[in-house]
C-alpha cells in the first residue's frame, strides 16, 4: 500500500508498506543516519536476512519506505510511485499463539485430524508459528549452534508456497495431499486456499476451515464446516461460515469435535439399552409357541418395562458426558449409520439374548419352586391362557410374571451400566464416580427400581398388571443377573480389543 502526504511547504512523500521482499525489490537506496546511501548487493542481502531472522520468530514483518517528490505525485500511477524507493527499514509484528494451542493441535492428531495450516503469510513466519504450535517439528540445532538460534532456511518438503503450489497439477497436489500429514502452505491467495479445500474433499475428507478475513470467504463456503472468528471476523466470513466462534480459539473447535463424539457415542449407548428388552419381550411369545407354555408376560407388562421402567435411565444415558479416551479414537466413517451392524448384534444377540435367557430361566424356576415342572405347565397352558384355570393356577401365573417382569428390570439395569461405555469394562463404570458425573442415571436406577417395585407390591397397579408379589427368597435369582449381563458384555468388550482395528481419517484444514 502507497499512500502520499504533505512533507511541508511545496513537498510531498510517497510512504510504501508492505511484504518486505517485493518492497525491498523496489528499492534503490537505504535510509541511513547520514542520509540515503545506494543499496547495494550487500545492503540489500543484509535487509533480507534481518526480514528473515525475524520471520524465523514467528514475526510478522513489514517492510517501510519512502519516495520524496513535489505535486507531481499526485498524477503519478501506482507503479511509478512504487519505483525507485529509499528503504526506511523493517517493522516486526509478534502475534503469539495462545497457550492451548499446542495441546488442541496435540489432540488433534490423536483423534485422527489434520491440521493443515493455510495462511497468506511470509513462509519462514508459518514455518515458525507452526513450529511453535507443534503442528511442525523444531529443528535440532548443530553442535555449535546456540539453542536460539535455530538453522534459517524454509523446510521445502512441509512448507508449501503459492508460486510452488501454482505449478503442482491437479494429480501432485493430490498426492501431496494423500501422503504427506503435516503440511504448512503459505502466501496463499484466495483461490488457492479454495483449491485446497476441493483438493482435500476429492480425496473423500471431511474439511473444516476456519478463517476471519474476506479472502477465506470462498474457502469457507467450500468446505464440509465453514468456522469463522466471531471477534476478528469480517462480517463476510461470518456470512459464509456454518459455524461462528465467539471466543476465536482454536482449542474450542477441539472440545466441540469432543462433545460432539459425545453425542454420536450417546446415541450408540441408548440404542442397545433399548433394543436389549426388545429380546426378553419377544422371547415368552416365542416359547409359548415353540414350547406350547403360558406367555410369560403380558402386553401391558411389556409396556410397563418400555414405557415406565425404561424410560428414565434411557434418557440418563443420553447425557452421559463424552469419554475421557474418546479423542483417542479414529474418527467415525462419514458413511456409517447410526444403527449400524455391531450395534445391533450387539443389542440383540448379546445384551438381549443374555437378558432373555434369564428372564425366561426365572419363569420356568419360579413355577418349579411352586412344584410345577415343564410338562404339568404345558398341560395347564390351554386353561392359562383362556383364563379359565383355577385360581391357584391364576395366582402362580402372575407370581411367575411377576419374577420374569422383575428379572427384565434388573437385566436392563445391567445393561445400563454396559452401554455407559463401548469399550471399557461396565466394572469400571460403577463406584461413586458415575453418580457424580452424571447424576440423572442414579435417579433413573432408583426410579426404574422404584416403579418395578411399586407395580408388583401396590395391590391395584399389580392387579391391573396381572402380577403378584413372590417370595423374597426367589431375589436370590434375580440380584445376580445385572452381573451376568455386564459379564456377557465385557466378554464381547474384551474380543472386540483384541481383532485388529482399521483407521479411517477424516481431515480439517484450517
């Protein structure tokens, strides 16, 4: 940028800043304390190392100089006054990341993200910042090199130029892109930063920018999620971003990819909470037809379980907080379902099938510790089902529902505590600790065991219910089965670690 001023009297000056290596290009003279000297090959070498020895601190610099001349100034055309300069010196601008910078971007690449810095910047600054940041490695310096003083020069093979990058085709930048992870591109224009952001989504990345000035706003509306600086942002960014951050941290994206891992991971959490009783539901109905025995349970029990004892601690598990090793993982396929094949194998065929087979198990217990064996059971089930048996036949009926309703209960109490995490053992999930993390599943445990209590004992919720209070000794069944389903789970927890897993990487450029 040129601008003239009024020197005093008839005279005026042309002042020129900026990027110091075109600014030094236009100039002839150095300003010195005896006046404008030539700048000569040695000068001129001396100006660029100081422009470089402070981009190597990260500084942004900025070269100043000036042109002396009379009202003709005025008429002259922006390339005439950026001619001939008398070089006045540098100006350096230190903008220092902010102090969890380093830790996002060491999250970052945890969780399977890349940061690839794009800016418009001199290259040895972004090579600097982005060793400050840790998204580069700091060079080691030589044996006779001050530690301060680490070697100049710009790092070709992480460092990417504009004047490099314009003649890498279509297929370079692609394959640029696929096999190099830590990447720096500076002196970017606009369009370039565009190209990128098409370049890394033709390779099937998901890409974030974030951006604050005008010339972001393409690269912004390009990508997968557009985040502009609600502080620093022009209104332009903010108009083409999706997401606006109002503190303009970087380590915020960081803790939004977490909670929002979070709430991917609740959902595959209340998924297989529900369907496990789906199982137990389904099964009495199966015997009864396969094993020609009463049903089990009754619509109204099955609805007691999904819509009374149930419901809360589904809830609760839909606000579990996120993980503390959930950044730790690969990100999720962007092409994954939700309801996706191990989850319902797992909701089915372990979690269900383990809750099914116990519940079934107490009903057949709770008849035999009535006398009652198999076959007298299936000669009384025509009688059962048609409500015409005796009453004593009747009474046993509701206590051995109520037994098999009470172990579904506890079962999914059991899978509660399974579905707290994917990975990690349902033993390491209980304690104190989960109460306070997350309060509302201690009110859900206590309010699925308070309902499930209150619609056996209270006289007109059981009778409703076709159930009926049983003896105490047959909890002795029921209080293991939580247990047994955390167990069966972490069974199939512990051989899920143990196959090899395959990564997919999703990317962000910022």
């Amino acid at each position: 940028m040129t601008v003239v001023v009024d020197a005093g009297g008839e005279a005026l000056l042309a002042i020129t800043k900026g990027a110091p290596v075109e600014v030094i290009a236009a100039c002839s003279a150095e300003l010195t304390a005896a006046g404008p000297v030539a700048l000569d090959g040695e000068r001129r070498r001396r100006a660029l190392e100081a422009n470089d020895a402070l981009a190597l601190r990260g500084c942004r610099v900025l070269a100043v100089a000036r042109r002396p001349g009379d009202h003709t100034l005025l008429s002259a055309r922006a390339e005439e006054l950026e001619r001939n300069l008398v070089l006045v010196g540098l100006v350096a601008l230190y903008d220092p990341p902010r102090p969890e910078v380093p830790e996002a971007i060491r999250q970052c690449h945890q969780a399977g993200i890349r940061v690839t810095l794009v800016t418009g910047d001199y290259g040895l600054t972004a090579q600097a910042i982005a060793q400050q940041i840790g998204l580069l490695e700091k060079p080691q310096p030589a044996a006779d090199q001050h530690r301060c003083h680490p070697p100049a020069g710009l790092d070709p093979v992480r460092v990417i130029e504009g004047s490099h990058l314009d003649r890498l085709s279509d297929a370079q930048l692609h394959q640029l892109l696929k096999y190099r992870r830590r990447l720096v591109f500076a002196r970017m224009a606009p369009e370039q930063k565009l190209r990128l952001v098409l370049a890394y989504r033709a390779l099937g990345e998901v890409v974030a920018v974030t951006g604050d000035g005008v010339n972001d706003a393409p690269a912004l509306r390009a990508a997968d999620v557009g985040v502009a600086m609600g502080r620093m942002g022009t209104d332009v960014a903010r108009e083409a971003a999706d997401i606006v951050l109002l503190d303009d941290n970087f380590a915020t994206i960081v803790t939004a990819v977490r909670f929002g891992r979070g709430v991917t991971a609740n959902i595959g959490k209340f998924l297989p909470y529900v369907l496990a009783s789906n199982v137990a539901e389904i099964l009495p109905f199966l015997a009864m037809l396969t094993l020609a025995i009463p049903a089990a349970l009754t619509v109204l029990q099955i609805l007691a379980v999904d819509l009374g004892t149930d419901l809360l601690p589904a809830l609760a598990l839909g606000a579990e907080p996120p993980e503390s090793g959930s950044l730790r993982l690969p990100p999720r396929p962007r092409h994954q379902p939700l309801l996706s094949g191990p989850l319902l194998l797992r909701g089915y065929l372990v979690l269900g099938a383990v809750e099914a087979g116990l519940a079934m198990a107490a009903y057949l217990l709770a008849w035999r510790a009535q006398g009652v064996g198999l076959a007298e059971l299936q000669g009384l089930a025509p009688a059962l089902q048609a409500g015409t048996a005796e009453p004593m036949w009747q009474a046993m009926q509701r206590q051995a529902s109520a037994a098999t309703f009470t172990t579904i209960v506890m079962g999914q109490l059991g899978v509660l505590m399974a579905c707290r995490s994917e990975r990690a053992p349902a033993l390491g999930c209980l304690g104190l600790r989960w109460l306070i993390q997350n309060p509302l599943l201690g009110l859900g445990v206590g309010s699925e065991l308070a309902i499930a209590a209150s619609l056996v004992l209270i006289a007109p919720l059981a009778h409703v219910l076709e159930l009926a209070p049983f003896p105490a000794g047959w909890l002795g069944w029921m209080v293991p089965v939580p247990v047994l389903v955390v167990l069966g789970d972490d069974a199939r927890k512990r051989w899920q670690r143990a196959r090899p897993q395959r990564c997919s990487i999703s990317a962000a450029a910022g």
